[in-house]
C-alpha cells in the first residue's frame, strides 16, 4: 500500500531520528522474544521422541502413561523417572540407573560406548518455566550460577524465566491499557471540544469529578474484595485513565473548529464525524502522541506499584513489581534488585526514545539534518 506524501515525510523524519530507531529496533526483538517465551523458557520439552513416535509437550497434555508410566496426570518431565521412560523406551528396569548414567544417555544416547537410547527430549534454552519450583540444594534465593544466570528468587524459582515473561506481561498490559484508554479520551475529548457549550461544561464537571477520585484506593479495595486478574486489572485501569487525553484533544479541537477548512467542510455539507475524525483529529495528533509515552510507562509503573505492595496480580505470576518487592525483602541477594532495575531502566527508556521519535515524525514544524 503506497503512503500518502504526509506520511512518506513523517516516516523519513522518524528514519532520521537514529536513537529512536535503534530503540525501535531493540525493543521489537526484545519483545519479539518474549512473546515466544514458551520457546525459550519451559520445563516441559520442545519435543519428545519416545517409540519412535514425535511428541510436542508445549502444545499438547500428555499424560504419563502415554510414557509407560502409571498416573493419568500430565507427565512431569522434569522427574528422573519419567525422563528415564521416554528414553529407555518404557523399560522400569531404568530406574536402577543413577542419576548421572540417566543424565549421560540423555544427553549422548550412549553409555559406556554403546548405543542404548530408545528417545530423547530437547529442551529449550532455559529449562524452566517462571513458575517452576527448583531444587537448588541450598538456601533460596541463590546466586547466579552456570544453571540460573540471573539466580534464583525466594520460592526458588528461576529469575531470568520470570523476566523474560514478566516483560512480556508488562509490555502488553501497557499496550492494552493504552489502547483503550486513548480510543476513549480521543473520542471524548473530540466530542467536547467540537461541540463546546453546555456539552463542554457538564463533561468538564463529571472529568472534574471523576479525576478526583483515588484511583489507587479504590483498585485496593477491589482486589481486597475480588481476586484479581490480568482482564480485570486492564479494566480498571482503563476506567480511571481514560481522562488523560481529554483535556489535550479538548483543547485541539477548540482551537481549530472554527478554523477556514473547518468551515468550508461544512458549508460543503461534510459531517459532523468526517470533520472530526478525517480533518481536525490528524492535526491534534501531536499533542496527543507527545502523551502516549506518559501513558505507557505509567501504566508499567502502575502495574508494578500494584504487584508490589500486594494488590496486583497474583503472586504466581510473573510479574517484574513481584521481583523488586523481593528485593526489598531479599536484601542479602543484590542481584534481584539489579535486575529488576535493569530491565525497568531498558524497558522504559527503549519506549520513550520510540514515542519520542513517533512524536517529532508527526510534528510539521520538526525536521532533521
């Protein structure tokens, strides 16, 4: 699809803007990585050769009988018993072997110079999930070491998982709750300043009214009353954010709907909607851009405020708000406050460069050597 001459200028302007590209490109493989962490970050097998047959434990539930073993639950194929079925081929008899004999044949398919594997399972890169429990032989949290580059949390488990999927969940959330909140405020703030007169002055009073409410309070409240959730969190943050763009396209769309071209439209017989949304909204989008980044981190922040003191997400999931408050209470392990601070300090400032570069490629008055 060929973009217009407008939107040819804006996308060379943000071309232009090398940092913002450099974030771009950054951020989008960071997340691209994320958003495949079951790929990368797993305690169950990418794929499992067990009888010659190909399984996909990621995909699919495989109880354990369907590995010779004897529960109707899903196989645990972190256990040396289930691990030494899949590869003897469903032979009991494996269970005498010692841990290492099982650990060798799994990762050779040979023992003693013999070829004795009947399967194999290929893991992902980080074999474990951010919810995986590991039996680390010693006090949690631990240490980075050659198993747990990043270390272990408090419950023991594993930290670089937990990033890696607690990324994901912060950048989404943000994404989500912007979305919606800037569909809400534009349409609202659109309305109010075309409009104007008596619509203006009752929405102003109920923003007025409905901006001063404790947002926080009241989230803490809900989440002491119902169990919170992802959807739920979204909801609510999306009922007390949608103001934030109302007063800027307010103020756009009172300045210019009594511009020339505004009232040419009309006096062509052009709707109401057409000149809002087609004529007047594409030129308050640089005000409105310049506010998406606040919006954003924001809502990262609020997100991980709420998980911090509680009243977030559950503590099972994987949430970056839940690993600095464990730092807090971990004050011996520094390296989850490092990496909390880390992956805030890179997530935050990657989006920022971009919207900045969004912004100054949308400004008429912007241009770069």
């Amino acid at each position: 699809m060929m973009l217009s001459p407008l939107n040819q200028r804006r996308l060379r302007n943000f071309r232009k803007n090398r940092r913002a590209v450099w974030s771009l490109w950054i951020f989008a493989v960071l997340f691209g990585l994320s958003l495949v962490a079951e790929l990368i970050a797993n305690d169950k097998p990418l794929l499992v050769s067990y009888q010659g047959d190909l399984h996909v434990p990621i995909f699919r539930f495989y109880p354990e009988t369907a590995f010779g073993g004897d529960f109707q639950t899903e196989a645990a194929y972190r256990d040396e018993e289930v691990r030494c079925l899949i590869i003897s081929g469903g032979q009991e008899d494996c269970f005498d072997f010692p841990e290492e004999v099982i650990a060798q044949v799994e990762a050779t398919g040979t023992w003693n110079g013999e070829d004795v594997a009947q399967g194999w399972l290929l893991w992902p890169p980080i074999p474990y999930s951010y919810n995986t429990v590991n039996d680390i032989q010693g006090a949690a949290p631990s240490a980075p070491d050659s198993e747990h580059w990043l270390g272990t949390d408090d419950t023991a488990r594993d930290v670089l998982a937990r990033v890696i999927y607690g990324f994901r969940l912060s950048v989404l959330f943000a994404l989500i709750v912007t979305l919606l909140t800037s569909v809400i405020g534009i349409a609202a703030g659109a309305v109010q300043g075309f409009f104007g007169g008596w619509l203006d002055l009752i929405f102003q009073r109920i923003i007025e009214i409905w901006g001063s409410t404790p947002s926080l309070y009241i989230i803490i409240i809900v989440a002491a009353i119902i169990p919170m959730n992802f959807w739920l969190l979204v909801g609510l943050s999306t009922l007390f954010g949608w103001t934030a763009l109302v007063g800027v396209v307010r103020a756009e769309f009172l300045r210019a709907r009594n511009f020339e071209y505004v009232r040419a439209a009309r006096a062509l017989g052009v709707g109401n909607g057409t000149i809002m949304f087609r004529h007047v909204l594409p030129n308050a989008m640089v005000a409105t851009v310049t506010f998406l980044p606040f919006i954003v981190t924001g809502s990262i922040a609020g997100l991980a405020s709420l998980d911090f003191l509680g009243f977030g997400l559950p503590s099972s999931a994987p949430s970056l708000g839940e690993l600095t408050l464990q730092a807090k209470q971990n004050l011996q392990a520094p390296w989850l406050g490092f990496t909390a601070f880390t992956t805030f300090a890179i997530m935050l400032s990657l989006l920022v460069f971009i919207f900045e570069g969004i912004r100054d490629a949308f400004d008429p008055r912007k241009t770069f050597a």
